[in-house]
C-alpha cells in the first residue's frame, strides 16, 4: 500500500455492527437491536472508494519522515457517515 509520509488527521463517524450476544435466546425475548455510531481519529493513509485506512501512531527511523505505523484500522467507506480532517496532509 503506497502512502503519504506525512498524512492528514481525521476524524471518522461511522456505523458498525452491535456486539453479537454470546448465549441462546428464546426469539420473543430478543430486544430490537441497532447499530453502534463510533467515532474514530487517525492519521489517514488510505482513501478509496472501498476503504478508509487510519493509523493511531505514526513512527520514524530516520527521524525526518514517517516510515512506520501502529494502530492500524480500516473502516468500510459504505460505513462512513462523516469524515472532518483536524489537520491537512503536510
């Protein structure tokens, strides 16, 4: 994956999935569920029409240029409702 060395921080709003309930359950007794809204800040290194790819911490090894990351998340674009970018790419 080919990214920029100095990359914009965003933040995300997106939908996920609810936490699947680990026990059986008797149908009637099932609540109505919903989705999960959550928000997440990043460094963006990937952005196409299938993906959103942030890293929580970018590193260097030569101290000039990022080379490394950690954190690394990728979020579905068909789940994004909102990306706000807190700091141009540089």
């Amino acid at each position: 994956m080919r990214t920029m060395k100095h990359p914009a921080i965003v933040q995300i709003l997106w939908l996920d999935s609810n936490q699947p309930i680990g026990k059986w359950q008797w149908l009637e007794d099932i609540n109505p569920q919903n989705s999960v809204t959550c928000v997440s800040v990043g460094f963006l290194l990937q952005d196409t029409p299938e993906v959103k790819v942030i890293a929580l911490s970018l590193g260097s090894n030569n101290g000039k240029e990022a080379d490394q990351a950690a954190g690394v998340q990728t979020i579905p674009s068909a789940a994004v409702l909102d990306i706000k970018v807190l700091r141009g790419p540089r």
